[in-house]
C-alpha cells in the first residue's frame, strides 16, 4: 500500500516512519499540514491510506477526514492522535474512519493497525477498546443486536476469532449445517451477505 503521513510534528512522522520499516509499503505522502498534503493527491502522488493526526494548525484533522470521504472516499483513515475523547472518537467514527490509535499506545500498533486495516478489518487500540464499545453500543440499533440467539453471538465471536467452519462445529459440538444455517439466520437479520461484513459489522457496533 502506499501510505500518506500528515502530522505537524517531524518527530512523530519519523517515528511512525521507523515503525512501519520492514512492512511491505510505501510512504508516498509526508505531509506537516493539510495543504501540503491535498496538494499532493491533486498532483497525483498515489495514496492508498492515510495516518491522521487530530490537532493541527489550520485545517484539522477531522476536517481532513471529511474532505477525504466526500472526494477520496477509497483512501483508508488511521486517526492517531493524543487526543482520545469520547465527542472525537464518536465524531470520527461518524465520517467513517477506519481506525484511531492513541499517540500514547507503543509503537507496534501503528503495524497492527495498518495489517488489520488492509485487511478491512477496522482497527482501534487497545487502550481505547472500552470507550469504543460504549461508542458503538450507544449508536447500534437495539432491534437488530435483540434479534441475534445466543448461539449466533457464540457463532459471530467465532468467526471474528478467525475460526472456519468445520473449527466452529467441533468447538460448539454441532454440525456444519446447523452452523451454516446459523450464518444464513444471521445474515438475514443484520442484512449482511457474507461472514466478512458479518465480522465488520460486529467489529464496529460492538456485538462481541
């Protein structure tokens, strides 16, 4: 992937820099502010995913992000900022990002991050995983989350965990049928067409 760094502060960029050594992507973009930075996607310079900052001079990172998904709506967002209030994340979270981990976090996450978000998965840190779920418990639809048995939350945990089928029958002593019947139930009741929106949907509305 080609990877875009905006962030008012040099020291920050070369550290996400040195953590994403090694990975197999490319860091196109590193940009101070938000002009520098669109000025860059207008001249063409390719970007696959951006690492955001919130508080910066200027136009802000939330700002950014809202210009992202109303004229590059394909470019992945990982929010990674020090400020991690719950109005923020919440805000974020409504434009649509794909990610926020906190400044405070250790380095690692940054390659935790990027991988899970290449892969669709969204990703959030550690450190904020409580106050991500009460985010989205607040906005998910209760009617759909009060649908779902037991044994389909059991499944959903399941399949987020990376189990495949044949792994969740013997974990749960039924037969692959019964736990395709139970994907398809669930399917249906959340409007999801596959077990990867399946995941995702979970991921974001805290089903598990």
């Amino acid at each position: 992937m080609n990877i875009a760094l905006l962030d008012d502060h040099d020291l920050i960029r070369a550290g996400i820099r040195s953590a994403l050594s090694g990975m197999p992507h490319t860091v196109t973009i590193d940009a101070g502010n938000a002009d520098d930075f669109f000025a860059a996607l207008t001249n063409g310079i390719p970007c696959d995913l951006v690492l955001l900052d919130v508080l910066m001079p200027g136009t802000n990172g939330i700002e950014v992000a809202q210009r992202l998904r109303a004229e590059y709506p394909d470019i992945k967002i990982i929010i990674v900022s020090v400020d991690t209030k719950e109005y923020i994340i919440n805000q974020l979270m409504q434009i649509g990002i794909d990610g926020f981990i906190s400044k405070n976090g250790p380095l690692e996450e940054v390659r935790a991050a990027v991988a899970s978000v290449e892969e669709g998965v969204p990703y959030y840190g550690h450190d904020l995983a409580v106050l991500v779920r009460d985010i989205v418990d607040a906005r998910l639809d209760k009617r759909s989350s009060s649908k779902l048995t037991k044994r389909e939350l059991e499944i959903i945990e399941a399949c987020c965990a990376g189990l495949m089928g044949k792994e969740i029958a013997e974990k749960y002593n039924i037969s692959l049928r019964a736990v395709n019947s139970h994907k398809t139930n669930i399917f249906n009741k959340l409007g999801l067409s596959s077990s990867v929106e399946m995941v995702r949907f979970a991921l974001e509305h805290g089903i598990i």
